[in-house]
C-alpha cells in the first residue's frame, strides 16, 4: 500500500474508493460510450445503405454485397493483435483510441465518393484496418482502471452503447434518407458524409478529454493516483502500465494458453449469431414493410437490448457468475432462431427479433469479462488475449455474411446459427470444468498442483492473495 494510503481507516478508504469511481465514470464511461456508438454506426450504415439503393447504384448483386459487408473484417481481425500489443507499449492510450477515431470517421465519410464495387471494398479494408484499434482497445483500457467486481457493468456498458448505436443509426439513417437528391447527391451518399463528419468531429474533441493510465492520468491529483494504481495492484499482483515484458512472449504465452483457445472458440461462435445485426434491417425489411419503415422498427430491438444488457451484467456482477446466465441467454437464442424458419406471421417472426439482439449478443459482454479477469497477468498477455479472442473468434462475421440468402425465413442463417450455439454451450462448460479443476489445485496448497496453475500466468502475488478463477 502507498504510504499515502497506509494512515486511512477501512471507512475513508472505502468512501474514497467509492468518490473515485464515481470520477472514473463521470469521465471514462462517456467518452468510451460516445466513441463506440460512432465506432459501430460507421460499420453498421452500409446495411442501412443498402435499403437506400447502393446495391442499384453500384450494380452489386446479394453475393457481392455479402462480401462487400464482410470484407471489412479482412482488415478488422487480423490488425486488432498488433494494435492491442501497442497499446500497452505506449504511455497515452487515450489519445490513441482518439485519434484512430478521428481517421475511421474520414474513411467513412470517402465512402460516399465511392463509384464502383471495387472503390467499396478498397475502402471497406481500409475502415476495418482503423477500426480494429477500438473495440480490444476499449476493453483492454477499462480493465486498467476497474476492478474484476466494478468491470462487468463498465463492459455492459461498451454493448448497450452498441446498441445505442444500432438503434439510432437506424433512426438517424431514416433522417438522413430525407436529403436523397439534395444537390444531386443520393441519401445513401448523405448517409456517409454526415456520419462521417460527425465522427471526425467528436472524435477531436474527445481527445482532449480522455484519460490514460491511472498512474498517469491527469484528471486525478497525486492521492487518486495513488489509490487508483493501487486498486488494481492489490487485486492482481502488479500496477497497470508498468510491467516491462517482451510483446512477443506475452503474444506466445496468450496463444499457448488452454483457457485462451476456449475462449476463441466461444466468442466464434458468440459472433457468429451476432452476425445477425449486419442484416438486422434485411430481417426486417422481410417483414413486408418499406425501407424507411424497416429501419424506425429496428430501434425497440436494439433499444431493449441494452435494458436487458445492464440488468445481466447487474446480476452478474452481484452474484459474481457468468456461466449459467450465458447458458440461459443461448437457450433463448436458440428457441428464437425457429420462429422465423417455422412461421411467415409478421407478429411471432418480429418477436424474435425484438428478442435475438440481446439473446445472441449478450453472451459476449461476459465472454470479455471472463478474459480480463482469468486472463490477468501479464498485462501484455491479457491484452493479446482480449485481441486474439476478437479477432479469431470474429472471422465468424466474414463467413456468416453469406448466410442470410432466401427470405423470409432465412432457413440457411437461422439454422447455422443455432448449430452454432449449441458448440458454445458444450465449449462453455468444457471451459468451466477446466477452471474448477484449476481452483482445486489451488485450494490443496500442494506447491507442485499450484505449479502447474502458475504455468497458465498465474503470479505468485496472486497466490499469496488468494486469487481464483471466480464466476464459474
């Protein structure tokens, strides 16, 4: 403990801990949420673009398209590893994520200059490379400033952002859809350079603003600092930011990790049925209803999504468990994914959609959770942890885009999907199974079971402070 914390009571630390995480969230909750809103509705608008007539216009047919939405992810996946490896070499994260969302918001907006299907996918490639900084980014940098008992609502909190964003992209598409002509231009076209401009735009200013580690961040005084650092330190065995480790043995030490292929495998799987909101407004759309209609009726979907996220990782977090609200949120999914193969009423198939957003995603919030928790130590280790679990287990979204063909009901998607979740639920208790046996040796204090724990990154600062792999 700093010495400037070793003359408070239990009381004033705990007032003080409670005062500083209401600072925390006054200025890191806000930023993150407001950057991943843009971060999703500048990777979401083509879907809602296509409703306006892209595909017309640029003379794409349903597979090109197709590939046109998942190429994206041919530069998202695979630069999420050495980006989230940087991030923990460089002092000001912050102004990192910032300023990668100042140039994905100018990316964006050039697609509205786009005159061919090969212009679209260059520039698909190109946002997916930018955007890869964000999301691993994000999850990595809160863990940095939470505990393991405060992250899982901080988390929720990145998801109902998520869905903020696609249920008022939706709404904000409709809006912008009104200037189709304006100036020659066509509401697609508008569509990119207004949501583009406001990205560049709020991104700037949110540079200024954004903390960095709790070590150094300038919005706390020398005493928060303190406090701050040694949150995270007392839980975990080592203070954010200052571990000096090699980043390519903390790369193989991730990848040589039983928990951590697990964990990909999962979030494969988790991905692939969150394919669902890259055709979210096509769903919908088969519905029978226009357009403009089909994207204002994507909003109640995502709007209860993000009620059902808080309150999930809310009760998470109060019983400290994971494994048994997944299961219950893949056994919803799974129901879901019938109604629209097994009925064409408009009713029963919109409420499974008003069901599947949260049913099919809401898993992942705790997938991240599970990551940065059991994951700890190394810091560089956690961090290509969170970006391996990302990017291999989302080259779900570039497969899963081919899917969604023959509506309206969709048999191929709705089908592999529930596959899907079915090899999540079984690699999900597989992966329970491994971490009890885990917390077995080390409930027997027997140095040569520990041994075998530390080998999977366990530290000896862990052991001594009791550490287990808690939530399972």
């Amino acid at each position: 403990m700093p010495e400037s914390l070793r003359e408070l009571s239990a009381e004033e630390l705990a007032r003080l801990n409670k005062k500083l995480v209401r600072k925390m969230d006054l200025v890191i909750l806000p930023i993150i949420g407001i950057l991943y809103i843009l971060n999703y509705i500048d990777r979401q608008n083509l879907s809602a673009a296509k409703l306006q007539g892209i595909t017309d216009d640029l003379h794409m047919t349903t597979q090109q398209f197709a590939t046109a939405i998942s190429i994206l992810f041919v530069g998202y996946l695979p630069f999420q590893i050495p980006s989230n490896l940087l991030i923990t070499r460089i002092p000001r994260p912050g102004m990192y994520i910032c300023t990668a969302t100042v140039i994905w918001g100018g990316i964006s907006g050039a697609t509205a200059a786009v005159q061919s299907y090969d212009q679209l996918l260059a520039v698909r490639v190109i946002l997916g490379i930018v955007e890869a900084v964000f999301f691993p980014g994000a999850v990595y940098f809160l863990s940095t400033w939470y505990t393991k008992g405060e992250l899982g609502k901080r988390l929720a909190g990145l998801y109902i952002a998520q869905q903020v964003g696609n249920a008022f992209g939706g709404l904000f598409a409709a809006a912008i859809f009104q200037l189709d002509g304006a100036h020659g231009i066509a509401g697609w076209r508008w569509l990119f350079i207004v949501e583009g401009c406001a990205t560049v735009g709020i991104g700037s200013i949110c540079v200024f603003f954004m903390p960095e580690y709790p070590h150094n961040a300038r919005m706390l005084n020398k005493f928060e600092r303190d406090l701050a650092v040694w949150r995270i330190e007392s839980e975990a065995g080592a203070a954010e930011g200052t571990e000096n480790e090699r980043v390519l043995k903390s790369f193989m030490q991730a990848l040589s990790d039983p928990k951590l292929l697990m964990l990909i495998f999962c979030n494969m799987m988790s991905q692939a049925q969150g394919s669902i909101a890259n055709y979210f407004p096509t769903l919908v759309k088969s519905l029978g209803y226009t357009g403009t209609v089909s994207l204002l009726l994507t909003a109640p979907p995502y709007i209860l999504a993000g009620f059902v996220y808080y309150g999930l990782t809310f009760y998470s977090d109060r019983k400290n468990t994971v494994y048994p609200i997944i299961m219950c949120c893949i056994a919803i999914a799974s129901t879901m994914y019938i109604i629209p193969m097994a009925t064409t009423n408009v009713g029963a198939r919109y409420f499974s959609m008003m069901v599947l957003p949260f049913s099919s995603v809401g898993p992942q919030i705790l997938l991240y959770k599970t990551i940065n928790l059991h994951l700890a130590r190394p810091t560089a280790k956690r961090a290509a942890a969170s970006a391996l679990v990302n990017c291999i287990g989302g080259t779900a979204n570039i497969w899963a885009s081919y899917l969604y063909y023959a509506p309206p009901q969709f048999f191929a998607a709705m089908g592999t999907l529930m596959g899907c979740a079915f090899l999540f639920a079984c690699t999900l208790t597989l992966y329970r199974w491994f971490v009890l046996r885990e917390n077995r040796r080390l409930d027997s204090k027997d140095p040569a079971e520990i041994a075998k724990v530390m080998r999977g990154g366990v530290t000896q600062e862990m052991v001594d402070l009791g550490w287990r792999y808690e939530m399972y």
